[in-house]
C-alpha cells in the first residue's frame, strides 16, 4: 500500500516545526560534515551568507551568467565548490555536473519581416516591430508569402470542448495568436480559469501547438497585460544568443519561425483588412469561435548563426541514512540574460550598462538552495531520506535545463518525494505572510503552512494568477510528471506598511528591473524577510526527509494522474 499523508496529520506539526524553525537561526552542532582546512559553519541559515552569495552571482564578473558563456564556468565552478565546502557529495553519478546538450542559434538582428496586406507590403524592424527566431538549428528558414491566419488563442483544449484549430489546415501557413486564455481579456470566470492563466495562455504551449498543427510560422501579438511585462521582456529576451535542445532530447514537433508583433502592429494589420483588434479578442473569447484567414501574407528571410554547444546543471546529495533511494529535491535556476555588449547582442558604449546581471532573477533562489544545503549539511545526524540540490540552466530558454534533468533525473522520479522550487526570492522587510503560486495544489501546502504559523504567518494566494507564474518556473517539468512541487516565497503584507507597500515593492521590480540590466545587487537590501521564508521552505523539506510521507497533489488537479502512474510505478 502506497504511503500519504493521513487524513489530518498537522495537528502536532506546528510545535516540531517550530523545533525545526528554532534549529535553523542556531549554529551548527557536533558532528556535522566536516568542512575544508580554514572554513568555519556560520548560522545555518544565514542573511549575511546569503547576501554575500547573491552579491557573488550577480556580480559584473558573472557577466550575466549566459549559459555557454564565460560567466556559465564561473557560476556553476562555484556552486560545485560551495556544494563541496558543506560536505555534500557529487550528485550526478559521481559528478557535480549534468551536461545538458543544447543547440545556440542567433538570428541577424538586421533581419526584417514584410508583411503583404491586400497586395501592399510592410516592413517590420526587428527589435522595434517584432521578433523572430527558428527552433530548426537551420542557419537559413523563410517564410515565402505565407498566408496569415488569425486562430484567436491558438487553444486546443479537448477537455475544456475548445479548439481553436476545428476544421482547419495550417500546413504553410503563419497563424497569428493571442496570448494568454479566452477567459483573460474578457474577465469571464466561466471561461478556463476566468482572469487566471492555465497553461492553454502560455506563449510555449501556443508555439507547441502551432507546431502540432503544422503551421509554417506563428507570431504572438503581445500585450502588456495578458503577457504580464512590456514589450522591452520580449525584445531582450529574443534578442541575441537563444537555446534549445537538441531535436533527439526534445522529439516535439518545432515551428520553422515562431516569434512576437507588437500590439500596435498588429492593430494596424487588422485595421487595413477591416477589422478591429478590440473586437477580434471578443470574439476569440466565444465558445465556438472559428479561424480567420486573412487576406495577408508574411515573408521572412530568417539567417541565423548555429552552433550546437553544452551547458551544465550543477547537481549536489545528502545521501539519507535509512532510505537513500528517496529523495526530496530543492531547485533554482542559475541562468540568466548575460552580457549584450559582448555576445552578440548588440553594440554597447562604455557608458551603457550591458550586463543583465540578474540579481533578483536568480540569484536570490541560487543563494537560498546554498543556505537550505547548508541547514542540512550542519544537522548533527543526517535525515532519513536523501536531500538533491539541482541548480539548472536555461531556464530563460524555456525551462530547458529543468526538462533535461527530468528526463535524466539523478534520482528516478518514482522515488522523488516532492520539489522545493526557489526562484526570484523578494528581499524585502518582514512580511506576515507567505505567498504561494499556484495555491491549492498539492499537500505540500499543509506542511508550509503549518510552517508559516509557527513563524506568525500564513499562506496567501498569489495576486496575480492571470500572470502564469505557476507554468514559468522549473517545478513546471516536475509537476508535468507528476512529482508533487511547491513554488512559494515572501508575501506582499509587509509588517510595515501592510499590502500596499508589498505589492508597490513588487510592481517596481517588475517595472523597472525585470529582465533589465537594472536588475542589481542593491546594498540596501534587508534580509530579515527572506531568511524567514528560507527558514519555512527548508523545514517543509526537513518534515519530509525525517517522515515517511508521501505528499500527493489534490483532488481534480491536472498533475494528479501523472503521480498515480509514478505510484504505480513505485
């Protein structure tokens, strides 16, 4: 009989955990691993090492931390060395590293799109008008007056009776997609999830699908807020250097061209065919909506440089001591945008700030996955069960890195208990609360909880569903599997100055750092805040390593029969 929580297990939990939560701000005891000659354990969970661990990755030095790039070597030589100094063992068959393949293609920034509306052409500018790229790793693809076809939200949902492909041939063709969900633009609940994104609103799945349909090319018309950020994401986030896997790690079908046209381009193209971009997200948002085709055609003559390269995940152990084959895994990204004065980004003047150094995103869930192994590195008595560390790569590409890894996991998936994922931790005053994305998902919640309680805190949803955070992360891959994943970190109801000081925090970094070269270590941070939130998600994992439970998603979650089949297979 396969082991889970009982019906109310957390009646007691809140006093151990408190045990736990008290362990964490406590210097290490006797008998933790012993470090190298000269290394004294600070507290195990520690602002000041944390601090200094972010200050370290986004460093200028780090360059950005591109994967393929000279800040990828510094960064995850210096997570192996930091896994090494607490004691912990390589995780990867004796290895530190997982090699993860990958293909690197840079499009010509030069390249331009022409868009042929009744039989008068328009030019669009890359960067400025739009963005492309291929997933092919062909140096030259085109599109050669290919037929634009307007396919709404680009949604195949047989669950949900919505297809927005019913009936038609997209072979050669260019759909043009709405991001996010039907149920977004128009606020209706009864649509999907109402103003929350499902995976149906993501940009990924929409270029998946388009690729399924065996479209030729598919553009994303963007808007600030069904995509969540502004224009400026997009460009710098295709621009230059993108990765992928390799078509035999990754058998999806993939789009020769796939890319983004502004809002206002495309406004302008529905405008010269008659018709209304306010009105077609109305009518794309009706159940039984049908395809457009357009009397427009596209044409691109897309060169790009290819080169097939390697990046590594960095993979540390604790092994356990009674149940070494079971595993809880911690995670976070180590990737982000790196340099674009020096990789083919672009020009850059000295004056200009060229290096996305990536502080926030992610250095701070680098850093926090460093201070929770070191938690566990300094117990006097390992935990029953064995703790994985993996920091990934790729992340910005796609959540590539965290794929590889799930497809060649250090521990099978049958035997991983659940995933803690960091990423882009706010390093902000105390909060009163935790919040967690994608709330009401699986039983790790329960633990987390009674975690935050014994701190004076409590569980909060997050603000923003329609945003699609719970499908921007690594844990992503995990749950797809079925493995049981939390993603949490500090709320928005800051002790002082309550919600409205916490979400104007949050809505600057999201303004005016994300995805930025702003995006900085700032000595004025304070880590009170975050050191709580590291304490929490370290002693759910601390609960499940000592336990025999098996924590599985809730009832009706999408992920819940991908776990039956893991539990069958365990």
């Amino acid at each position: 009989m396969s082991r889970r929580f009982p019906a109310a297990p957390y009646a007691a939990l809140p006093l151990a955990l408190a045990a736990v939560l008290a362990g964490c701000a406590a210097t290490p005891q006797a008998g933790a691993p012993a470090a190298p000659a000269g290394h004294a354990f600070r507290a195990a969970i520690d602002g000041a090492d944390f601090a200094a661990h972010v200050r370290t990755l986004a460093s200028d030095e780090f360059g950005g931390r591109a994967p393929g790039s000279a800040g990828e070597e510094r960064t995850v030589e210096y997570l192996a060395a930091q896994f090494g100094r607490m004691g912990l063992a390589p995780g990867n068959q004796g290895s530190w590293f997982q090699t993860v393949p990958m293909v690197e293609t840079t499009a010509d920034p030069a390249t331009t799109l022409t868009l042929e509306v009744r039989g008068k052409p328009r030019t669009l500018a890359f960067g400025t008008d739009m963005v492309v790229g291929t997933r092919t790793a062909k140096p030259q693809v085109k599109l050669d007056a290919s037929q634009l076809v307007f396919v709404g939200y680009g949604v195949n949902a047989p669950e949900r009776g919505w297809n927005d492909y019913a009936g038609l041939d997209v072979r050669g063709k260019t759909v043009v997609i709405l991001v996010n969900d039907p149920g977004f633009h128009t606020q209706d609940a009864a649509l999907f999830d109402g103003k929350a994104m499902t995976y149906y609103g993501r940009w990924t799945y929409k270029f998946e699908e388009a690729a399924r349909q065996g479209a030729a090319g598919a553009l994303i018309v963007h808007d600030d807020l069904g995509a969540a950020y502004g224009w400026d994401v997009v460009k710098n986030s295709w621009s230059g250097a993108q990765f992928d896997l390799r078509a035999s790690d990754d058998p999806e079908p993939r789009l020769p061209v796939q890319g983004w046209i502004t809002q206002a381009q495309a406004k302008s193209l529905f405008a010269d065919l008659g018709l209304e971009l306010d009105a077609l997200y109305r009518q794309a948002s009706r159940k039984g909506f049908r395809a457009i085709p357009l009397d427009a055609r596209a044409s691109v003559d897309l060169r790009s440089s290819v080169a097939e390269k390697s990046s590594r995940n960095v993979v540390a152990r604790l092994p356990g001591r009674t149940r070494p084959d079971e595993a809880i895994v911690y995670m976070a990204h180590w990737d982000h945008l790196g340099d674009h004065g020096h990789e083919g980004h672009g020009e850059a003047t000295p004056a200009d700030d060229a290096i996305y150094n990536g502080a926030i995103d992610n250095a701070t869930g680098v850093a926090g996955i460093l201070e929770i192994a070191e938690a566990f590195a300094s117990r006097p008595r390992r935990p029953e069960r064995s703790l994985v560390f993996v920091a990934v790569t790729l992340e910005e590409s796609g959540l590539l890195g965290s794929k590889y890894y799930v497809a060649n996991p250090a521990v099978p998936l049958k035997n991983t208990v659940a995933v803690v994922n960091l990423d882009a931790m706010p390093v902000t005053p105390r909060a009163r609360d935790m919040t967690v994305i994608g709330y009401g998902n699986s039983e790790l919640e329960d633990l987390l909880a009674a975690a935050a309680k014994s701190q004076g805190r409590v569980l909060t949803p997050e603000p923003t569903p329609e945003h699609g955070y719970y499908f921007r992360s690594d844990h992503f891959n995990f749950a797809k599997a079925g493995v049981p994943a939390l993603y949490a970190k500090g709320g928005d109801d800051l002790v002082e100055g309550g919600v409205e000081a916490g979400r104007t925090i949050a809505q600057a970094y999201r303004a005016e750092r994300y995805h930025k070269p702003s995006d900085e270590f700032d000595p004025a941070w304070t880590y009170e805040g975050v050191v709580l939130d590291l304490q929490a998600l370290y002693a759910v994992g601390e609960v499940l390593a000592d336990g025999p439970a098996w924590p599985r998603w809730r009832d009706g979650n999408a992920f819940r029969a991908a776990q039956e089949r893991l539990r069958g297979a365990r």
